[in-house]
C-alpha cells in the first residue's frame, strides 16, 4: 500500500483561521466605524475627544473651593458581549469613569462615575458618582455632573453637591451647597475644567 502524504486536519486549520481573520476584521471594522461616528470618544480620532482627563477648580455657592478631577472614558464596544457588534447602542451606558474631589490637604475623596451624552456628538452629558471608599471621608461630594463639551480643550461643567456625613450623604434647605434632594435644585456651577495631558 502507498502511504498518503498530507494532513486531512489541513483544510479544517484553515477553515479555523479564515474564521478567526473574519472575526478579528469585523472587530476593526466596527471599532473604525464607532470612531468616525463618535471621535469625541476616541484619543486617536484626529479630533479633540471628550475622554480623557479633565481638572479645574470648583466653587460652590457658600464660596468654598474645591479641586475636581474628573476622568472619562467611553465604554469599549462591545464590552460583554461574544462578539463585537457592528453599532453601538444603549446610549444609557456609554460614558464611565472616576471624579476625584479635594478641599484641603487630605481631604480627598474618590467615586467612581457613569452615564450618558445626550446625542452623538457629546455636547451635553451627564454622570452619576457614587464613592469608591467603604466609608467614603466626610464633606461635599458629586453625586451628579453635567456637562457641555463643544470640541475644545476646555469643559463647562455643573454639579449637583451633597454632604457626606458618616455613612450619610446630607442635603439640608439651609444648606446653599447641598439645599434639596431635587438635584436640579442644587447645581452648582464650575467655570470651565482644562484637559490635562495625558500620562499614558
């Protein structure tokens, strides 16, 4: 008997590899199409994006100043899901991120944030926070951020404050900076944050 020469695995190897460059191409595909959709959303777009860094000072209606930190990030496409979709959706879910409030040496307290841009192009969003910390430090915290992003390398930004006493988070009518539980009651305004360069 002759002996065969070959491999009968050969044309299911490349049956595995045609479909593993089909999978990883429309990966890349539907990245560029999210980021010519949505380049506020993506460092290396060409154009200004919205994630990143952003600092600036914060001052309240009482006149107490604050230093805010707030870091965004558009949520990978995709995420959670066997395959990368096409287009993205649930816009409720897009943005994510961290807030990083200071009003003294020591006086740091970090919350982890997520939300949404009220239309494609970004240019008003909004961000619920809640504190990263099992008993977050006392004083006044985000728990909403607004803001309006018009494709510059500065932010207009308001916050909705509250209190954080203890395990509580406060709001008080006689309180200027923290006076409802109405988060729109309570805004307060912050002049413009700046991006800060990227450490990345």
């Amino acid at each position: 008997m002759k002996r065969k020469s070959g491999c009968g695995c050969v044309p299911g190897l490349l049956g595995l590899g045609l479909f593993a460059a089909l999978v990883a191409g429309g990966h890349y595909l539907a990245i560029e199409i999210d980021k010519r959709r949505f380049p506020w959303g993506y460092r290396d777009s060409g154009q200004p994006p919205l994630v990143g860094t952003w600092v600036g000072p914060f001052t309240t209606a009482s006149g107490k100043r604050l230093a805010l930190m707030v870091d965004i990030e558009l949520v990978p496409l995709g995420r959670g899901r066997r395959y990368t979709p096409i287009i993205r959706t649930n816009r409720h879910a897009w943005l994510e991120g961290r807030v990083v409030v200071c009003d003294g040496p020591g006086r740091v307290r970090r919350l982890e944030a997520w939300g949404a841009p009220n239309d494609n192009r970004a240019s008003r969003f909004q961000l619920s926070t809640s504190s990263t910390d099992s008993l977050p430090p006392e004083g006044l915290s985000p728990s909403g951020l607004y803001g309006r992003f018009d494709g510059s390398d500065s932010l207009a930004l308001e916050a909705s404050l509250h209190l954080r006493r203890g395990k509580a988070a406060i709001t008080s009518s006689d309180d200027p900076d923290a006076g409802s539980d109405d988060p729109h009651a309570t805004r307060q305004g912050v002049p413009r944050l700046v991006r800060r360069a990227s450490m990345r």
